[in-house]
C-alpha cells in the first residue's frame, strides 16, 4: 500500500508544534492544569484548537454554538479569535469542569463573550430553536456524549446559517470506526453519523484525520 499521509513521528509532531503553535499563556496554563484532571484526554489538542479559531475566522463567525465545553479550552481559543460583539453560547452538564472553565475566561478578559449554560445540550438546542435562532449561528463545535451526536448534528444544522460550519470531534474514534469488531453505542453511532455525512447533501464535507479525527461540515 501507498503512503497517503505523512507518517508523523513524534520528532516530526513536536517540529509541527515548534514551528505552528501560537498558544497563548493563559491558554498554556489551561491545558496544564487539565491535565492533571482524570478525564484530562477529552482536552482537545492546542493545535486542533489554533486550528478552529483559524476555521472561525474564514466563516467570519460572530455567533457561535459549542457542545461539550470541559474546562473550557476550545471555548476559550474561540472566544480569542472571535469579533469583540462575538459570542458563544457553550453546553455542558458538569459544573465542576466548567467551574475551572469560567475562571480562565475570566482571567483572559473574555467571560463576557460566553455564556454557558449547564443543562443537557439537548434541550438548550431546542429552546434556542423555540426561541426563532434558527439559522443565526455561524459555527458549531459539536464534542460531546457520542451517542447524540447525530441529534447534536441535525439540531445545528437547523441553527446554522447557510455557509456556516459545524466542527464534529474524535470521528475517527482512536481508530475503532474502522473496526468492524467494535460495536459498543459509540463507536456505532460515530460510525453511523460518518456514513450519514458521507451522502448528506445539505452540506459540503472534509473529514481530517488530524488529533482524533475532525469532520468540517459546510451548511449549504
Ligand atoms: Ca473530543
């Protein structure tokens, strides 16, 4: 078989860092000390991050839509990148993560651009759809419980404006997507949401194998 991608050593990974990564203290510091958490690996990589507030900016996004917040770190890159009338509405269920989340929004002068709201994302879409913000978002990151991620999707769909973007992480799913042994709930809905894209023509499609897996899906 061919080599269709690089093949990244971890001497060619830490050189892509040295000669890419543009992350900010405060962001540093974040990503350090969620590393300590025992849930630490749902912190996506800082430069799948730097990569997505670049993705923001080409949409020019000034409404932004986050699922799955953590500790913050993604929220906190966007909320960076984002216009000062930028604002990101971020979902999560766990007030103890996203305690240490609102401190460092806090501390990077940005808390004012986020609002979390600490309820199953589910039912936040659904308000903000019953509230008539269909089609006002600019961009969706969708990183949460994988079993929902098709209701995630089609919920953002309907939020997103045309030529807005929803971010979709860890589709690869360390590899198992492609292991038809595995059946566990995520690793069947990871592989059903990613055939469902593949011939969805409400949008325009890119999946990256860069961190876990990242799907860019452009709403038409
Ligand atoms: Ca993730």
């Amino acid at each position: 078989m061919t080599t269709r991608h690089i093949e990244l050593s971890e001497k060619l990974c830490d050189y892509v860092l040295d000669v890419s990564l543009r992350e900010p203290p405060v962001l540093r510091r974040l990503r350090q000390q969620t590393a300590h958490l025992p849930m630490a690996s749902m912190q996506i990589a800082p430069d799948q991050g730097q990569f997505m507030a670049l993705l923001a900016r080409l949409v020019g996004a000034r409404r932004c839509l986050e699922i799955g917040t953590f500790t913050g770190y993604s929220a906190l890159m966007l909320a960076l990148a984002l216009p000062p009338d930028g604002r990101i509405i971020a979902c999560d269920i766990d007030p103890e993560t996203t305690a240490i989340a609102r401190r460092y929004w806090q501390e990077a002068g940005v808390a004012d651009k986020i609002e979390l709201r600490l309820a199953p994302a589910l039912g936040t879409l659904d308000a903000l759809l019953a509230d008539g913000r269909a089609e006002t978002f600019d961009f969706v990151f969708i990183d949460a419980d994988k079993e929902n991620y098709d209701h995630y999707y089609e919920r953002a769909l309907r939020l997103l404006r045309p030529g807005g973007l929803i971010v979709i992480d860890n589709v690869l799913w360390g590899g198992w997507v492609a292991d038809l042994r595995r059946k566990d709930a995520d690793t069947v809905a990871l592989r059903a949401l990613n055939a469902k894209l593949h011939r969805d023509e409400r949008i325009d499609l890119a999946l990256l194998p860069l961190a876990d897996g990242i799907t860019l899906a452009r709403k038409r």
